[in-house]
C-alpha cells in the first residue's frame, strides 16, 4: 500500500493553479488572491470619534466635574467648521473627523448638556476613543496575504481601500458522476434487490461547493464502458477537474478501471488509509481525474485527504490542509496498524483542553456517524490500540485549512 503523505504529494503535484483572473469583489469569496492588493491610502483616512460623545482637550478635563461650552454639532460624514480651544467642547458623532484642537473624546453617557453647556463626569487621557488614521490599514501595505482563500472580513478589507475586483485564481469547475448498475437515483421511491440510493454524489457535491467549486452534475452512470468513455471525454473536455465515485476497488465487474486506464494515464493506488483505501488518480487530456470509492464515508475521507489538498493548489492556496488539535480520547479503540485511521469523533471542550468521543459506528458505509461529528480522530499508522486517556491529534472538518502539504505527514 502506499503511504498517505507520499501519495498526497502526487497528487499535489500532478495538477497546476489555474488562470489568475478579476472577479468583482462580491463574487470572489472564497478564492485565492492572485496579486498584492496595496492599500492607496490609510484607513481609516482620518481621525475620528469611536463613539457618540463631545470633542474635547484631555488637559481641560483632567479634574471633573467640569462644565465646557458646546460650540458646534458634528455628525458623521461632516467636519467640524471650527476648532476645540480652552474650555470648549464641540459635539460629535461616531465616525466623524476629530476637529482640529480636540484630542479626546468623553462618551455621551458620561456627561450632561443643557442648552450649550456640557458638564463632564469622567476624567479622560490623550487620544480616549480617537481612532487614528491608519490604525487599521496603513498605506503602501499589503492588505491581504497573496495564497490565502478570501474570507468575508478580507472582502471587507480590499473594499475599504477600494479594491472592486481583485485578480484572482479562478474558480475550478469540476464534474462529478456515479458509477454501478445498482446505483439509483435519491428520488427513487421503492428499492429494488440489490439497489442502493445514491448518497455519495450529494456528499461530494456538497464537498465541492463548500470549496468555492463550481459543479457540474453528471448523474449516474450504469456499468457501460463505451457511455461511461463518452460521459467522461466529454467531462474532461470542458472541466477544470473530473471526479468519479465507486469503481476503483479490485472487484472484477468494475468497468471504471478498465475505461480510465484506456482514456488517459490514469494510476490505480491502494492508499494506506482507512477508510478510502482504493483511490485512482490521472490525467484526461491534460485534465485531473480523481477516481474515489463508492463508500460515503471512504468518499468523504479520500477526498479531504488526497482530492481538497489538490483542488486548494489548483486554485492557487498556500495553506491545503484542516487544522488540527490535540484531544483526550474517552474511550479505548484497536485499529490496523499497517494504514492511517480516520474514526469518526465529536470534540467538545472539557475544562482546559479537547475531548474526543467516537460518533458512532466505524464502518465506511455509516455516513450517520460522519454527520454526527465534527472531526477526524488520527490514528497513526504503526498504531494498533489507543488507550482511553490518551491525547490524540483531531483533524477539524469544519475549519478553514490552515496546514501547507509539508505538515502532512503522518
């Protein structure tokens, strides 16, 4: 078999970022910034109020009470048309520029205003809910890291310092279908002898569409060489990626071996992890093709192992891998030494560290325990038995990726 990291590094390097392009700001969400976004100016451009109050000089209200004369009102969006002096205060708004004169700003709560007198009540120091310009963003700055997917707070960054539409790495599409004669459609209402509804390609479009994918849904495919070929020349055609579940195993009635290794050069592994041990990957006229099981559960681990990490360099991401974190295992578990583990685990927060408990049955056919879960508890390979108590690493499935392929190994 051949080792997880070695195998995950093929994949990785068999497959080339694609095109840098600009995307409009509200549709680049989750892609990967391709060129530096430099901040034209600071933000914020100006000093202003952090909250609702009065404009003052520190040194006139080191001692309080103290009553100052309001010399002016200063909404946000307006500047002030004087200046704060000696025993003057001028209203101000949140967000508004600091008028000239003025370092510090008293709350509203903490004063009192009749007619244009304002009493003070609390005593504040230089620069007291002022924020400066460029406390955020300084000019000339690099406002978000080139290599990292785009998250809404960084959307919010490139658009306070003008960016409309960022150069990114374009957004894979990527076909997917199933594969077997006993596979059928959900919608399917009563179940034949040997039938099975097709929960895979829910689960791996899902998968794609959380990636920031763009989907292409194929459908189902019966054990037919010469329409599987067609389905998936086509696909490989007019696809960034091409993804096929079911097939891949050593059974002798899988067609999906035989049609790949006859479209393009396509290898056949049995990767030492479990579950998602049969896994075949190649190139389709220059196009990614990942060949998954058929299992949920071996759908779900292959491709966040081996498939997400490839997709991310596609899409030109410097960091491929979900974070982990290191949890006490409650209860005692055996598994086969000679692969690495995935079980399906629920983490939650005991005290000053993780706990992890399994979620359910093991098996790759359970998908019941994956959707109760929130992590993949690792097993090493070389590891045949964990003890309850023992600290273990957990792999966060709902996490941003976090880990660059080197911190893979296992």
């Amino acid at each position: 078999m051949r080792p997880l990291e070695d195998a995950r590094r093929a994949v990785i390097a068999g497959v080339r970022p694609l095109a840098p392009r600009p995307v409009a700001l509200e549709s680049a969400l989750g892609l990967v910034l391709a060129v530096p976004a430099v901040a034209p100016h600071d933000v914020p451009p100006f000093a202003n109020s952090a909250m609702d109050g009065y404009a003052v000089r520190s040194a006139d209200v080191g001692a309080v009470p103290v009553t100052l004369t309001v010399t002016e009102d200063v909404p946000a969006g307006h500047v002030a048309s004087g200046s704060v002096g000696p025993g003057t205060a001028i209203k101000i708004m949140t967000g508004a520029p600091m008028p000239a004169g003025a370092d510090a700003v008293v709350r509203v709560e903490d004063t009192e205003q009749v007619g244009r007198r304002v009493t003070i009540r609390a005593a504040v120091t230089e620069g007291y809910s002022v924020r400066s310009a460029g406390s955020d963003v300084t000019a000339g700055v690099e406002v978000v890291p080139v290599g990292r997917r785009l998250t809404p707070a960084m959307l919010g960054v490139l658009a306070s310092v003008g960016v409309t539409t960022p150069i990114v790495v374009g957004r894979p599409r990527v076909a997917m279908v199933s594969t077997g004669d006993e596979v059928v459609p959900i919608t399917t209402e009563a179940l034949g002898p040997g039938m099975i509804r097709d929960s895979t390609r829910p689960v791996l479009g899902a998968m794609l569409t959380e990636l920031g994918a763009e989907v292409v849904d194929l459908g189902i495919v019966g054990d037919d060489a010469a329409t599987l070929a067609g389905v998936l020349s086509e696909a490989a055609a007019s696809c960034d990626a091409v993804f096929t579940t079911g097939g891949v195993s050593m059974g002798e009635y899988d067609v999906v071996k035989q049609v790949l290794s006859d479209l393009g050069t396509i290898e056949f592994w049995q990767v030492a992890m479990q579950p998602g041990k049969p896994f075949a990957f190649g190139l389709i006229g220059g196009t990614p093709l990942f060949g998954l099981p058929g299992n949920p559960v071996s759908v779900a681990v292959a491709f966040e192992q081996l498939a997400r990490p490839a997709l991310l360099t596609m899409m030109g991401s410097r960091t491929v891998l979900r974070p982990r974190i290191r949890a006490r295992l409650t209860e005692s578990v055996t598994t086969d030494p000679s692969r690495t583990v995935f079980l399906r685990g629920t983490v939650e927060r005991s005290g000053d560290e993780w706990s992890a408990r399994l979620s359910g049955r093991q098996e790759s056919n359970v998908l019941s325990a994956v959707a109760a879960a929130n992590g993949w508890v690792v097993v090493d390979r070389g590891t045949e038995r964990v003890e309850a108590g023992s600290m273990v690493a957990v792999e966060m499935f709902g996490w941003p990726e976090s880990r660059p392929v080197e911190e893979g190994v296992t």
